[in-house]
C-alpha cells in the first residue's frame, strides 16, 4: 500500500491511499478507465477524477481550500493565482525568466475577470530579465512573496515593467486596474533609460510594498490617474545625469490626459554621486498628492517641477508630513518660455526642507500662482531659505527659518526679488542666519517685488540685519513684528517689540535715489510698535503712542497727526495730504511742486477741503475763465453767482444761485 499528499496551490489538499486493485472496493476507491476513483467531500460513492480535475461524466470535481467553504474543480484553483514557476521562471536567477514571467501575465489577462482579477505570484527568489515586460490588460496584479524576498534583476536598458493602455484613443483614454505588490527590482549598473514600473494612460492601480533600486526611473506616470502608491522606495545609486527617482509626465503635447495620483509612505532616496539627478520630476499633472516621504540625496533638485511642453499644466500639487534634504534645491520651480498652461495651487503641509547646497524652495516661473506653505521649516541650507523671484500669491505660514546660507556668505533666509508678488509671510520665526557666516538678512526684498505682507513674525538674529529691502514695488507691509537675539525657533522668548538695534533699511522704496534708514527709524514701520516720539523720516510709519500715521517718499503722500502738530510728506512736500481732526476738522490739500511741507495755512490758497460737522467747505472762491477752460472731471468751482462742475475734461457747466 502506498500513501500519496496531492498539494493543490492555495493550500487545498487531498488525501488518497493507494491500494491494489484486489483491494479498492473493501476500501471504498475502485478503478476506472484511466481514472482514480475515490469519495469525495464525505460522498458514500465514488467519483472519478481525470489529469483535469473533472469525473467521467464531464462534472467539475469540488475542491475545498482549506479554510474555504466555495469548492472548486482543480483547473479553476490552479488558474486563480498563476505562478511564474509554472511557466518556466528560474528563482535562482541564472536563467533568463522574462518569457516566463510574461507567458504567465498573458494567462492572467485571459482567465481574470472584474471581480477575480489576475493573480501572477513569484515566490521567493532571484528572477533575470532582459526585456521589459508588458501589461495591457485590465485587472492583474504581480505580486512577489516580499521586498527582502523576491527580487528581479533586469540587464536591458529599457523598463522592467510596462503596464499601458494598448486600445488607447481619445475615447477611451485610460486601461483599469494594473497592481504590483511585495517584490524588489535592483540594478546596479547605471542604465541610460527606462524605468522599473511605467504607467501609462492607466487608471486605479498602482503598487504597495515595492522597491525599485539604481533604474534610470524608479517610478513612471506618464497621463495616468487615480494610481496609488503605499510603502514605496525608488532609490539606490545612478549617476546618469537626468535619471530621477519619480517621474510624472505627459505622452505627447497633445495629449490631454493629465495624471493625478496619490502616494503615500515613500522613502525616496537617490544616493547619487555623480551625474545631474532629481528625486521627483513632474512636468504635467492635475492633481499630486504625496504623504508621510522622504525625498534627498540627489544631486539636482529634490523635487523638480518644469514643464515639459508649454502647454502642460501643473496643477494641485500637495505635499505633507514629509522631508527634502541633501540636494541641491529642496523644491525648484521654472517655466518655459511660451507657455499656455497653468501651474497653481500648490501646497506643503509640515515639509521638513534642510542641507540643500543652495535654496530651499525657488521659483522663477511668472506663471506660478497661489503656493501655501504651512508650519514647515527651512534649515542648514546653503544659500537662501526662500528665493522668488516670479509669479503671485504666495503663504507662508508658521514656518521656520534656521541658520541657511550654510555655505554661502551672500545667503539671506528669504529672497524676494524681480517680479515677485503678493508674498505674505506670516507667524514665521527667523534664528540666526548661518554658520560660519555671519551675513546676512531675514528678509531681503528687491528688484520690482511689491504687495509683501510680514507680520507676527520673530527674528532671532540676522548676521547683517533684520531686513532689506531696495524694491521698487512698494507696498510692503509690517505688522507685530518681535525680535529676541538669543533664542531659538521652539522657544522665541519674550515678544518685545522691534528696538533700536534692530537695523531694517529702505523699505520706502522712494522715488529719490533708495537709501538706508536708521534703526530707530525702521523701528518706527507700520504695525511695529513704538513707544512714542514724533521722529521724522521718509518712510511708512505708524506710532502706537497716540500720534501720526505717515507714507512717504513717494509722489503721493499721507500725513495724519492729531494733538498737536503735523508731519510732512517728503523733503519737498509733493503730493501731501494733510488731516487734523483735534478740533473736529478734516483739511486735506495738494501740495505742488517745489512747495515746501508745512502746515496746512502754509499751503497753496485754493488747494484744501475742509470738513467741519455736518459741511464740507471750499474755503477759496474761483470761477472758471470759459466753459473749456482746463479741468477734469468732478472737479466743483464757486463764485458769489454760480456753482460750477466740470462734468468732462475742459468742460464746465454752472447752476445759478439764488436767495431763500
């Protein structure tokens, strides 16, 4: 007698005993034409079982998997989850097991279905490929037996996997439902191209558990949506300039597929010590979310956004809870010229960007609008924390800066320059400002850079001075700013207000030549508190003291001062407007040119209204010489007989007086 274990994949398992023919029907088993007869399922009478699973009558033989209750015919259990070895593929990684690997995917698109997708298991082992193996099917998975246990060693210079939409038109613009789980792809030779999975025009998949290491690409999205990505680590050394770890991209330009995915749990590090190499390229993208990452180590950009077409759009980039470091950029944002497309809406939520060689976040796009940036921290880079130069609409809020110009002595923590536009920076903390450098501004504004907003804001040290600024813009404003010169970004210490010591220079951005202010002057800017005093200067200055608010060093002037004198508007006094409401009155006058500042009688006759309870007063009569004398329109004139209004340019009406 002879006892045999048939092993069915899936861990069903049937017992039979073998016996002599003399034997069979005392136990119950009896033979068949080529068949093997036996209980099944505790059935009292036997059945017939052939090499496919199925009785003598053509009926499926039911097998429960164990821990199952569905049973099913051997050539269905097989068939639910296919492996490579099956076909052919050598674990020990001396044969060539691409075709293998590829018969076994091809068997999958023919027996998956929406509701039991292909499975392709390599178990554990080392598989060689040499070509790139392709998925055009929908619903398949590839799953290995683990990152540390299934590892496939690719030598073609091309991609590992390419999972595709092969019936792709505008129409029908997407292929569904492509996975890949729990294996490792390793490289070690530098390729030139290819990536270790490419999605293209797929839509709901994506990969879990997986490595890819040392490919030219570690991941490719090209026109995808809706992909997934969990527990993710595309890195290892490639020094080919241009490969990247991520890569997130267009087919064509005129391809109106965008990708918009999601990852999540990504240690992203290239290691790269040679060639120009990024962590993250994206080029074209409706929608990118990343979570819980760490992107570094790259020679180039950690996180690389450039247009690869001028019509590509960029929109809806979120980062959160992550790091770049160890790159030359963290974050590096450029157009094209021409471009079409829109780059908006990005946010970074607890981004953690420190030891790049130069900036921390730059761009120089004009076409980038509408970036946020909360509670995230700018450290030990080399040269600025913050550098704009372009675009509009930018925040950031709660965010921290330490010691950047690491490694260069013209550094500041945050560079606002060209055409740079409503920047707000907002509850941010400033802690020295680089070693071994001792240089250096909190904030620097120039070039043409206008609507800057700073307020609640803590400095801690700069090595020059707290700000600079030398734009033409104007309109930067300040509000409850502190400085404490000794403590650190989770300690600010005592909110004092902005003091003498604290060097600000030229914020005025005057017409008259730039030139620097003092620090009790800068102390004296707009929402910075100051204590007291009437001191002059040619700036935007507001006292909390209960005395004058005055813009200045501009064509146009404001001056508001009450108990007990007046302020003037510039060295010349162009462009004043004068208040006093001490005594319930409100003058406001033009000074012209080459009019000295003084008080409001010392201005022009003709020049001032003045309002006084329930009247507004012209105080000096003047009667226009014809009815196109010149004037622009609104303008009001009297005399003792008729009220005049210019109701155009150059021309005037007038309405007779009369007694009541």
């Amino acid at each position: 007698m002879k006892r045999a274990l048939v092993s069915l994949i899936m861990g069903a398992a049937v017992a039979a005993t073998l016996f002599s023919p003399s034997t069979l029907a005392q136990t119950g088993w009896a033979s068949g034409a080529g068949a093997l007869q036996a209980k099944v399922g505790g059935s009292d009478a036997p059945a017939s079982v052939d090499a496919n699973g199925y009785n003598g009558t053509g009926s499926a033989l039911g097998v429960t998997a164990t821990g199952t209750t569905t049973a099913a015919n051997l050539a269905d259990r097989f068939a639910r989850t296919i492996n490579v070895l099956d076909f052919g593929a050598d674990p020990a990684g001396i044969n060539d097991s691409t075709a293998a690997i590829q018969h076994a995917i091809n068997a999958a698109c023919v027996t998956r279905t929406k509701t039991s997708p292909g499975q392709i298991y390599l178990p554990g082992g080392s598989y060689k490929t040499t070509a790139t193996i392709t998925i055009g099917c929908d619903n398949v998975t590839v799953a290995g037996a683990g990152r540390n246990v299934t590892v496939i060693y690719p030598t073609n210079n091309g991609d590992v996997f390419y999972a595709y939409n092969p019936s792709w038109s505008p129409s029908t613009p997407y292929s569904y439902g492509k996975n890949f789980k729990d294996f490792r792809i390793y490289r070690a030779d530098n390729p030139s191209s290819g990536a270790g999975i490419h999605f293209e025009h797929v839509a709901i998949g994506g990969a879990t558990h997986v490595d890819v290491s040392g490919m030219y690409v570690g991941i490719e999205i090209e026109s995808s949506i809706s992909l997934n990505f969990d527990d993710i680590t595309p890195g290892g050394i490639n020094t080919v300039s241009g490969s990247r770890l991520w890569w997130v991209h267009r087919s064509s330009a005129t391809d109106t597929n965008p990708s918009e995915n999601f990852i999540s749990n990504t240690n992203s590090r290239a290691g790269s010590a040679g060639g120009y190499t990024y962590g993250i390229l994206i080029q074209d993208t409706d929608g990118f979310n990343m979570a819980n990452y760490h992107v570094g180590f790259t020679s180039g950009p950690a996180l690389m956004v450039r247009p690869e077409y001028t019509s590509d759009v960029i929109f809806g980039l979120t980062f959160s809870n992550g790091g770049f470091d160890t790159a030359q950029y963290c974050i590096y944002s450029t157009g094209l010229a021409g471009e079409t497309g829109g780059r908006s809406s990005w946010n970074f939520d607890g981004v953690l960007c420190e030891l790049s060689s130069l900036d921390g976040f730059y761009n120089d796009d004009p076409n980038l609008k509408y970036v946020t940036a909360v509670g995230s921290q700018f450290f030990l880079n080399g040269r600025h924390g913050i550098n704009v130069s372009a675009g509009t609409g930018y925040k950031f809020t709660g965010s921290y800066f330490i010691d950047n110009n690491l490694l260069n002595a013209s550094g500041n923590h945050v560079v606002l320059s060209n055409t740079a536009a409503d920047i707000n920076l907002d509850a941010a903390s400033f802690v020295r400002n680089g070693s071994p450098y001792a240089v250096g501004y909190n904030v620097a504004i120039s070039g043409s850079a206008d609507q800057i907003s700073i307020k609640n804001a803590k400095y801690a040290g700069a090595g020059t001075a707290d700000l600079s600024n030398t734009s033409s813009g104007g309109n930067i404003y300040y509000s409850t700013i502190y400085t404490d010169k000794s403590s650190a970004p989770n300690n600010p210490g005592p909110t004092t207000p902005i003091a003498n010591g604290t060097a600000l220079c030229n914020i005025s951005g005057s017409v008259a030549a730039p030139g620097s202010c003092t620090a009790t002057q800068m102390a004296q800017f707009m929402g910075l508190s100051y204590p007291g005093g009437n001191p002059s200067g040619h700036s935007s200055l507001i006292g909390d003291g209960g005395h004058f608010l005055n813009f200045a060093g501009s064509y146009y002037g404001f001056n508001l001062y009450y108990n007990g004198g007046w302020k003037y508007a510039d060295s010349n006094g162009y462009g004043a407007i004068w208040g006093q409401d001490s005594s319930g009155n409100l003058c406001m006058s033009y000074a012209p040119s080459g009019t000295a500042g003084g008080t409001p009688s010392s201005v022009t006759a003709g020049t001032c209204l003045n309002y006084g309870g329930a009247s507004i007063r012209l105080p000096t009569s003047t009667t226009p010489s014809s009815s196109s004398a010149a004037c622009a329109a609104g303008s009001l004139y009297w005399d003792s007989n008729y009220l005049y209004v210019c109701t155009a340019t150059n021309t005037w009406k007038r309405s007779a007086l009369g007694s009541f």
